[in-house]
C-alpha cells in the first residue's frame, strides 16, 4: 500500500464514496461500519463501537484494518491470528493496519482493556463474511456445490478431485464490495486452529535488535525539532512573555500564537536551549502541597455522577451494621502515580499544502484528528493521524498537546518538526493516576456473612466500585474531585483502589471473625468464575499447607474487572530493619478464551511488576504546584532487585468471548501483598504506597 491518502478519510465517506480499490487495488472488500455513540432502542443510549474492513486482494494477500493501536500490549498479532483463523489463511498472510486515520475505520480508543472485546468481534465477523464469499465465488467459478468444497491457508479445493484456487485467483480483476453481517458465524473457539496457541510476534526481532521505529525515531526530510513553554507550576496563567533574551543562534525561529510560544531549530538541544531563554511573567494561583491533599479533595467535590452506574444504596447498610457482630470501620488511601512509559510523549508533524499528518504515540488517534482540528481551525477530514509503534501508554497517551504543538511549528516554519518530552516534562506535564480516599465501613455475622457494606470514595473513580460478594444490604458513592495536580487515565485506574480497600477490609473482618481469608471469601463470593480462579491461585501457592514462622507472611486477595477474574497470593518475609521482601507471587487469571497464551502471560506478568511498584512504594511527591521528583533516580520504579518469583497460571474459557487482559491482572497485588505483611507481624497498612522507605512502620490501629 503506498502512501497516498484518499480523497478524504475514509470512516467520514459515504461506503459508496470510498476510495478502497484506487489505494488498495483489486480484490474484495468487506466493511463492518463503526458505529458512534447516539440513540438506542427504546429510547436508551446506544455505546460506540469501532468497526473494521478487509481487503483480500492479489497473491491473496489479506489486509485488516481497524482503529485500535499498539502500543506494546501485542494486540496486533493477536487480533491477526483472529483474522487469520477466520478466513483460514497463515498468519504470514495478514498484515494489519491500525490507527490511521485516513484508512481506518472511527474508534474511540485503546483503553479500558477493550481491544478484545470490542476489534476483536468486528475483525472476525470481517473475515468470516469474506470466507463466506470467497467460498461463494470458489462454487461459482469451479462449478460445484459448496458442501464439496474445503479451504485451507488461502486456497479452496474440491474435495477428492484435487482441483483448486486460491484466494488470489478467485478475485482476480474484481472489485467487489461487501457489508459485513455482525452476527455472522464465527469460528468456535474449541475450533480453533491457528488462535490459542502460543505464538511469538513476528515483528519481535525488530524489538530486541532495536530496529523497531518508533515515534520518537521518525525521520522526515527537511525535519525541525521544536520545544514549547510551560508554566512553572500548576495553576499558573501567562501575564507576558519576552522572546527577544533568545540568543540569534542560526537556523532558530520562535513561533507565538496567541498563549503558545515554542520555537524550531534544527537540532533539539538548540531548540531546549532556545525555549529556556525565554522570560516570561505569570500569575499564579495558590495551590496545596502534598500534606494538604486529602483535606483538599475532600473539600472540592465535583458536580454530576461521571458516568456511575454502580452508586446507590440497596437495603438499610447503616442498621445492618450497627446490630452486626464484627464491624469495621477504616480509611484507605492511593496516592498519585507516574506512567513512567519507556518512551515520553513525542509527536511529527508535517503540512502538505492545507492537508496535515501527525505522527503521534496516542491511544486515541481520532480523539487527537478532533483536537489538531479545532486547535488549528481546520476540518477533521484535513488532518491524518498516524501512530506509529509506542513505547507504552499504560493510559497515559489519550490527550494531544504535544501534536498540536508540533502541527503550529511545522505551519510556521514550513518544515516538518518533531516534539518530544524529557523525562523530566514526562513528570510534570502528564497526568497522574488520581489521588484516591475511600471511607469504608462493612459488618459481617458471626457465621462469616457479610451483612452491611458502605463504600465512599473520593476521586478515584468508578471502576471496581461495586464488590462481587453478596450483601443484603449496601451504600456506594463515588465522588470525584476538583484535582489540584492533572489526573486522567492509568492501568486499571479506580480499580485499583477501590480493589485495594475492599479485599483490604475483606481480609479485616476475616481476621476479626477468627476466619481463614480463604474461607471467608468463599461464603461470600457469588461469581462461579472468580471462585474458580480464587481456588486454583490458593491450590497453586499452596495456602492450606503454609507454615506460620515469625516475620513470614501470606495473603490473598481477588478482583473482577472489565470482563477478567483474577486471584493474587503472595508471600513475603520481613527481613531484619522491617523491611519487606515480596518471595513469591502466584496469580491465576481468566479472561474468556485464550487468543495468545504465550502474549497473555507476558502481560499478566508486566501488569504484576507494574501493581507492585504502586503497591510498595510508588508515590508523585509535590509542593504548592510542582512535581519533586521529576527523575528516575527520585521516583523509584521496581528493578530487578524487587521482583519476586512470579508464577502465572492461566484459566482458559473457549466457552466464553475473549476479554480483555491490560488491566485486570494489577488490582490484587497491593491488597494481597498488604495482608500478607499484616500476617507477617500484625501491622495493618492502608495507604499505597505501602512501604515508601521499604520498611514496615510500627504497629498502629
């Protein structure tokens, strides 16, 4: 496929419209529309959904196409080998194109461990239609019944004759274009030939030879590198601004538009330098320190529910609590984090004519086409975002100021020009997982049954708000707040809070009810699927034969998220100093059926190294509006030092859809690891991070 663009993208044409065959060539094109969010049946609200097309064309080369994006996750080989299994070719066979927005069908974004759930349908039911004609044209063209035929890595054959095309001879010279049924048949996955097997990216070598090209390792001909001005700290507004300190260095142009200042030189320490030159007078509003953040949250609530629908109260829980015969009352806290993404926030910009390209490490491409096109005053259907390979986002790549940045360089200078942030800018300029406080108090009877269950939580958000145990009666609320520091998405977000404090008290009333955790959980839990992981991780790590020895500690916690169930044990020693030693961790995780076993484990692993940094000592620290530790030698992420043996098991459903794995597999690490350290030596710890000095504080109620 070479680089032209159509006429105009192609998810904001007519299907009649489209440009398919003049970009693409001949072949066949089957096309499942995206559908956006707007009105559903019976007067309800009907949510956005990506589509997909594919386009089989000569040799039978098989190109899919969808809006989600890559950005270390493996989706991309594991939604080609869907494709594949579907129209039955070698997964050598597809090439998948994603997030272009000229090319690719409107998505809202890779986020929320939706990419198997939501591409993944839309790419089969594409591949499955065009199975289906394929098969039609094979009938046709070699005259027999459908029922004689059998096809295999792109060629269909008539049984016991040996005759035979393949996909590439079936659709030679035609142009045919095809809707997709989105209830067509799809391939069951107890069926599966290619999917579900262990399979290595076949792009891998690209990666560990360091050939793989990134966005922050684009090149353009005639390529600027631009720098923009920031404000010195959080809440302060540009008053004036002196560019004339700039040094006359060759080949450095200052661009000032409206409350933007950067400027573009042809290497990026001339274009650091230059930015840094600049003086600039500003108004600042008082902000909170660190030590002052909870009092601030709790007094700067936000108005609406934030798309909560797991608030409410059911039953009486402030009664039922009061008669309960073991009650717990306690506050656990979160702290903000970092992304910490391999690769910062980086951005390529060039113009053609009044057309623009962006090359930009985003999560949500469309979601930055409207944000280039309003900041420039242009229409969407100028403006083309690529994402190239990114170096992770972990939920930190959804907004776009570092394109739009680059997009006004580039207007100005008349070249392309790229943009990146240091680590530093990384820190202080990116938003933060939200600082978290839940109130929680819960009662249980003497049998073990939990009876009343109240939850509030202050700016964490609404994921895993709702428990999995049965209780009669219940009070959640979720109330965000006016955050004084950027907040946005992060790896599994409210889930990990409202997961940390709720298997925290879990583990709580287990002890006061003199209850094994483990029991205590079973004669609560009403979801089969989070039972059957629970009893698999406790069989795996051995729970009922563990060994009480002073300063040795285990614990256990569960979580059901965005359609997975997970189950964390882990197994730690206070060593001498109070320190923590994480020895062991075994998780057990379930996510429908298993696409990729090999690519499933590498991210529940990668998703336990990462909990385990905001577990145990993970923390922004700030005052009055700036970052402090704006460094990896000042925010300690975990080395190689703290991982412990990490043991996964994998609990494969081909009974049930694929969900996704992003996320899920983080949210009962820091509950399992605080109760563990609890079972070590009685010290009962409710605020991530755990340890931040990496020794346990003395006993406190």
């Amino acid at each position: 496929m070479n680089e032209e663009r159509p006429r105009r993208p192609w998810d904001l044409s007519q299907i009649e419209e489209r440009e398919y065959f003049d970009l693409l060539g001949d072949g066949l094109l089957v096309v499942l529309p995206a559908r956006r969010p707007g009105p559903g049946g019976a007067g309800g609200w009907s949510p956005p959904l990506g589509g997909a097309w594919v386009h089989v064309g000569g040799g039978g080369k098989v190109r899919g196409f969808t809006g989600k994006v890559e950005v270390g996750q493996g989706t991309r080989t594991a939604l080609s080998m869907l494709l594949a299994e579907e129209l039955g070719v070698r997964l050598d066979q597809v090439e998948l194109v994603m997030g272009d927005t000229d090319l690719t069908p409107w998505d809202m974004g890779t986020f929320g461990s939706r990419s198997m759930p939501d591409a993944a349908p839309a790419l089969r039911a594409v591949g499955a239609t065009a199975r289906q004609a394929l098969l039609d044209l094979a009938q046709e063209k070699l005259g027999v019944s459908k029922d004689r035929l059998e096809d295999r890595e792109g060629r269909v054959q008539v049984r016991g004759n040996g005759r035979s095309l393949t996909y590439g001879e079936l659709i030679q010279g035609a142009r045919k274009l095809i809707i997709a049924d989105p209830k067509v048949a799809l391939a069951p996955a107890k069926d599966w030939k290619l999917a579900g097997r262990p399979t290595i990216d076949p792009f891998a070598e690209e990666v560990v030879t360091g050939r793989r090209t990134y966005t922050s390792d684009l090149r353009r001909p005639g390529l600027l590198y631009g720098a923009f001005l920031h404000p010195p700290r959080y809440g302060s507004r540009m008053e004036q601004v002196d560019v004339s300190t700039i040094s006359k260095e060759r080949g450095v142009q200052v661009v000032q538009e409206k409350d933007f200042v950067g400027v573009v030189a042809p290497t990026p320490w001339q274009a650091r330098s230059a930015i840094s030159q600049i003086e600039a007078t500003w108004t600042e509003t008082p902000q909170p320190s660190e030590e002052e953040i909870e009092a601030y949250l709790r007094s700067h609530p936000l108005p609406g529910d934030h798309w909560d629908t797991d608030s409410g109260t059911e039953g009486d829980p402030e009664r039922a609590l009061s008669s309960a015969a073991t009650r717990v009352s306690a506050t656990y806290r979160s702290a903000y984090i970092a992304h910490v993404p391999l690769e910062t926030r980086a951005a390529v910009a060039e113009w053609d004519g009044d057309r623009l390209t962006v090359w930009v490490g985003t999560q949500t491409p469309y979601r930055a086409r409207e944000h280039l096109a309003s900041g420039l005053g242009i229409d969407q259907d100028k403006v083309r975002v690529k994402v190239p390979y990114t170096g992770s986002g972990f939920g930190g790549k959804h907004v776009g100021e570092l394109g739009l940045a680059a997009a006004r360089l580039s207007r100005a200078s008349g070249h392309p020009v790229r943009v990146t942030y240091t680590r530093s800018e990384e820190f202080q300029y990116g938003y933060l997982r939200p600082y978290t406080i839940i109130d929680l108090k819960a009662g249980a009877d003497p049998q073990g049954h939990l009876t009343s269950w109240s939850f509030h939580n202050v700016n964490g958000g609404a994921a895993s708000l709702r428990p999995p145990y049965r209780i009669p009666n219940l009070k959640i609320d979720n109330e965000l707040s006016a955050s004084p520091l950027p907040q946005g998405a992060y790896r599994a977000i409210g889930a990990t809070a409202n997961n940390f404090a709720r298997e925290g008290a879990m583990d709580e009333l287990a002890r006061a009810l003199d209850l094994d955790p483990l029991v205590f959980r079973e004669r609560n839990l009403q979801d089969e699927r989070l039972l059957a992981v629970l009893h698999l991780a406790c069989e795996t790590a051995r729970w009922g034969q563990r060994k009480r020895t002073e300063g040795h500690g285990f614990g256990l916690a569960v979580g059901l998220e965005k359609g997975g169930r997970v189950a964390t044990v882990s197994d730690l020693t206070i060593v001498p100093g109070r320190k923590v030693r994480v020895d062991r961790i075994v998780s057990v995780f379930e996510a429908g059926a298993i696409v990729n076993p090999d690519n499933l484990r590498s991210q529940v692993e990668g998703a336990t190294v990462m909990a385990l940094g905001g577990a145990l000592f993970e923390a922004i620290h700030f005052r009055e509006g700036v970052v402090l530790n704006r460094r990896l030698s000042e925010y300690r992420v975990p080395r190689f030092s703290d991982l412990p043996s990490l043991e996964v098991v994998l609990l494969d459903r081909p009974d049930l859809p694929p969900a996704g794995a992003g996320e899920t597999p983080m949210i009962a690490v820091a509950p399992s690891i605080a109760n563990a350290i609890f079972d070590a030596c009685g010290v009962r710890l409710r605020s991530l991070p755990l340890v931040p000095d990496g020794r346990v504080p003395p006993a406190t109620t």
